[in-house]
C-alpha cells in the first residue's frame, strides 16, 4: 500500500510541474516585441518577401489581442491560449497599403498556426501541428 501512496504522490506532483512548465512558456510571449526572421511556403526569398520591414508581433496578456505590423500595414487580432495550443481570428481593419506578397503570406499563415513552441535560441515557433511554419526573434 505505502508504494501505491509513492506513486500518487509522485504523478500529482508530475502533473504541476507540467501544468506550471506551461505557464512559465506562456509568459515568455508577453513583454517584448516578436520579429519574423523565417516563414514557410512561399517561392519568394525570404527577403524578396519582406524586402524593406519585417513582420511583428506582440502579445498582450490583459487584452488578449496580438498587434504589430504585417510587414507594411498594423493589425491587430485576438488570439487564444490553451497550454502550447494557440489560435488567431482574424485580423481588425488595418490601413489598405499595397506592400507585395508578404503581407497576404504573413496573414494567411497566422491564421493556419495551432501550436507554439520556443527552440533552443528562445525564439518563438508558431507550428501547424509538428511543422515550424513561422519563427520569430525578441527585438526588445
């Protein structure tokens, strides 16, 4: 019985540790300013894409809304949260500018984002399940 009680013990306080590890992840999203250094699909270079400013994005944890800019025009969208799981809506009206592709490949590939991750280098990972889709590095 004494090894039983051992084990329960033991998964509960595997459990929190999980579910705290979670948290601590999603506190690194808020307080600085994201900038796009790769994003996946597009035949253009990356810096054909993105020839003058790259994408941004910042979360904001009071309001549940990310906001930056898609390369040439601000956005704003709520997003939600749920452990590494993470989702945009679409994006509030922005300024109509036309800047290339980069901004509509930026959009698109927000909105196909369901997970997130941060690799070795602390850099943020937007994911479509397992496959990196967009990365990001901290600008502040």
């Amino acid at each position: 019985m004494k090894p039983l009680k051992i084990l329960a013990v033991l998964m509960i306080m595997l459990c929190l540790n999980a579910c705290q590890s979670t948290k601590n992840m999603a506190d690194n999203l808020y307080n600085t300013t994201w900038e796009l250094d790769y994003i996946t699909g597009p035949r253009i270079t990356f810096s054909g894409l993105y020839p003058d400013k790259k994408p941004q994005i910042t979360f904001n944890k009071t309001t549940k809304h990310v906001e930056g800019n898609a390369s040439c025009n601000g956005y704003r969208a709520e997003y939600t949260l749920n452990g590494n799981s993470i989702s945009f809506g679409d994006p509030g009206p922005t300024t109509m500018m036309y800047c290339g592709e980069g901004e509509q490949t930026f959009l698109s590939t927000i909105k196909k984002v369901n997970t997130y991750n941060f690799d070795d280098g602390g850099n943020l990972v937007l994911m479509l399940d397992d496959v990196a889709m967009m990365r990001f590095k901290k600008v502040n």
